[in-house]
C-alpha cells in the first residue's frame, strides 16, 4: 500500500483499532494495531523514515498491505481491550513476529469463592499458578505493554473494586477497602455471591461487551429503586456514569511516555572496573535515536572474580532479562569484540531470544575504530550506536566511582 491509497481511506481522527490485510478478500489480518487517533497512527506507518522508526518487520507489512480496515471506540480504554481481544483471536503474523509473545501480560481472574484479579506474564503463568496457589478461571490478553495495562486496571477498580491480596473475612479491612479498591472481602462486607456478580461485570468488560454490561446495571439500578434500595441505586448509578465517561487522561499520558510498538529501542551495555574491584555494570537505551534515561539501569557485579569483563557481561544480560515487563529491544550493542559479542548471544541463545548483537571494537585510546555485527543495521544506525555506546562507558564508569567513593567511605 502506498502513502495515495492512505488518503484516500478517509480514517477518522477517534480512538480505536486498525488492521492491515494483504488484499481486500482477506479474512485474517496481517497486523492489528490500537490508536488514539486512528488517523494519525496510520499514517505514520507510510513516512519516510519508517525503515529507521520501525524496523525491517513493518516495512515488509506495509509493503504487503494492500487495505486497512479500522474500528471506531468510544474510548482509549476500550481501544486497548479491543485490541487484546482481536490479536487472541486471529494471531497476526506481524504481531506474534514483532514481539517475544511469551513476554505480554495477561489479566487473571482465579477460581475462588472471592475470585482475585491479578497481572501475569505468559512466560510466568504456570509457575504463578503454582506459588501462589490458584487456578485460572478466565485469561484476557495480551496486552504488550505493562504500564498501559496498569491505568487499565486502575480506572476499571475504581468503578468495579475488586481483590488482589486480601485474605476473605479476615476481620481486618485491608489497605484497598480503606481507600474503596476492595469491596470488603477482607472483613466480611461483601457475600461471595455478590462478588462473583461483580466480577462477571469485569469480565463483560474485559470481553469488550459494553452494551450488555451497560443493560445490565440499568437493569439491576431500576430494581434497587423499585426495592426503595436507593444507596445501591445511587450507587449503581455513579458506576454507570463511570462507563459512559471514562475518563483516559492517565492512559493517553502513559502512551505518550511509553515505548510502544511503534518505537526502535536499542540497548547499549558496558563494564567498568579497577583491577577488577568494585565492577559496575549498566545498560543505556535510546528509542527512535533520542536517549532516553529514565530506562538507564544499573548493575553491581556479584558473580565475575579478576576483571573477568565476559562474565560480567554475562550477569548483566541474564539480569536484564529477568524483568520481563521491561520492553525488549530491537539492537544490542557490547563494547569490545567478538568474545564480548559472542558471550552476548550465548545468553539470548539461553533464553531462545532473536536480537540482533553489535560490537564496537575500540583502539589503543578507547576510541571507536570498527564495528562487528550486521553491516546494514550498522549503517541505518551508527550514529545512535556510537551514542549509546559512548554514553554506557560514561555511565559505567560514573557508576564505577560511586562505587568506590562508598568503600573509601
């Protein structure tokens, strides 16, 4: 599809959800996108600069596309369980490829007299089933993006509370009930029965039924009144003004600083020590070639013995890639040469990852003087590279300082 087919779609400037399909008699879609305006999100998928923006990935769905079909929500909110609902759905090609599919998270409802709402990484499920004890009674997802999710959440228990940690009547208010999160599990306010109610208007919500949701509270707000139930009428009735309103500040201020699908992240490492005391270890990130430091982490060596700066390495990845909810990125770059590239890729191989690894190989000076990786991404991104790179050494070794200023302390 071209930038002239675009214009001519006439996509609205509303929240909601887009999908790419190879030719307008297809039936699965090659690629299911959400928008805060659908316009301009489509749109950006035909600039310039899409190669560098978005990767190799997307320009070969672009290419491919020949029709974009949309579908208009009242809402953010609604546009990212829409979302969730038509990828479980169809599976798209370029969704699944795009990312680490074991990494999305999940909302899961157990299966308990007072069912717990809980976030859950696919990768994790089974093993968070196991310690904390519970089985899985419905699973929504995926949701890419942990921060995202988490405004979700938060505007849905304001309007439905519902329990995450609490012990069921344990005669003590929890935290949540104090501040009107939990309904009053926890010390007795609430009857199973009138939980699960609840709860099944959560998983309408989650399942995108908003209509049948909404006919329901009306129903249930009339018959309070009829009853002379008029707190849980009034009740009823805020909850209703919550759904037709919702309120998306939080999620499109949480868009705007998240690192989305539409982000080239790259991840740049390195290792700083002296005479092999005190091994600083960090990671440095850029998305779309802008630093971003709010995603610079550190790392303090615990496993390298005598400047053993691959093994040093090896624990910052495995480190790394223990926090799922952590974007994964689209380039790595080591400092050094093949040895460091190589224990690289040792670990992703571990942990049956596909990133491309690159290398800066340094001179007598500590300067950049070759590169050791893909030669084509190496030059769509060598100014980013050698940024990040140069910026991990400063951070490494300002890390490194503190490190020793604690001792010497």
């Amino acid at each position: 599809m071209k930038l002239e087919n675009f214009e001519q779609l006439h996509i609205p400037d509303n929240p909601g959800v887009y999908l790419f399909y190879g030719s307008t008699s297809d039936t699965q879609p090659l690629y299911i996108g959400r928008a805060t305006s659908l316009r301009d999100r489509v749109r950006s998928y035909f600039g310039d600069d899409l190669i560098h923006t978005r990767g190799p990935l997307l320009v070969d769905l672009v290419t491919k596309a020949e029709t974009i079909k949309w579908q208009e929500t009242d809402s953010v909110l609604e546009a990212i369980i829409l979302e969730a609902n038509l990828i479980k759905k169809y599976q798209p090609y370029y969704n699944t490829k795009e990312k680490d599919n074991k990494s999305f998270n999940y909302v899961v409802i157990t299966k308990e007299d007072f069912p717990r709402i809980l976030v859950v990484r696919e990768r994790n499920l089974e093993k968070d089933a196991t310690e904390k004890n519970f089985k899985v009674l419905h699973k929504f997802g995926p949701y890419p993006h942990t921060g995202t999710l988490v405004e979700v959440l938060k505007i849905i228990r304001k309007m439905f509370p519902y329990r995450d940690k609490c012990t069921p009547n344990s005669g003590k208010p929890c935290f949540n009930r104090q501040i009107g999160l939990c309904p009053g599990v926890c010390n007795g306010d609430i009857t199973s029965k009138e939980y699960k109610k609840s709860i099944a208007r959560i998983v309408l919500f989650f399942e995108g039924k908003r209509s049948k949701l909404i006919a329901d509270l009306e129903k249930d707000m009339t018959q309070a009144a009829h009853e002379e139930c008029f707190e849980k009428a009034t009740s009823l009735r805020g909850v209703l003004y919550k759904i037709t309103h919702i309120h998306d500040m939080a999620i499109l201020k949480d868009e705007r600083n998240e690192t989305s699908d539409t982000g080239f992240r790259i991840e740049a490492y390195d290792v700083a020590h002296l005479g092999g005391t005190n091994i600083a270890g960090v990671m440095v990130v850029a998305h779309d070639g802008i630093l971003e430091k709010g995603e610079y982490r550190k790392f303090k060596i615990t496993t390298a013995k005598n400047a053993h700066e691959t093994q040093s390495l090896r624990e910052i990845l495995t480190r790394r890639f223990s926090h799922p909810e952590w974007r994964l990125a689209n380039i790595i770059v080591v400092d050094g040469n093949d040895v460091q590239k190589n224990a690289a890729e040792a670990v992703l191989a571990e942990l049956k990852l596909t990133i491309p690894v690159l290398a800066v190989v340094k001179d007598a000076r500590h300067k950049p003087r070759d590169f050791i990786g893909d030669p084509e991404l190496i030059t769509q991104h060598r100014a980013t590279i050698l940024k990040l790179n140069a910026e991990a050494h400063r951070f490494s070794i300002s890390y490194h300082r503190l490190l020793r200023s604690r001792i010497i302390r």
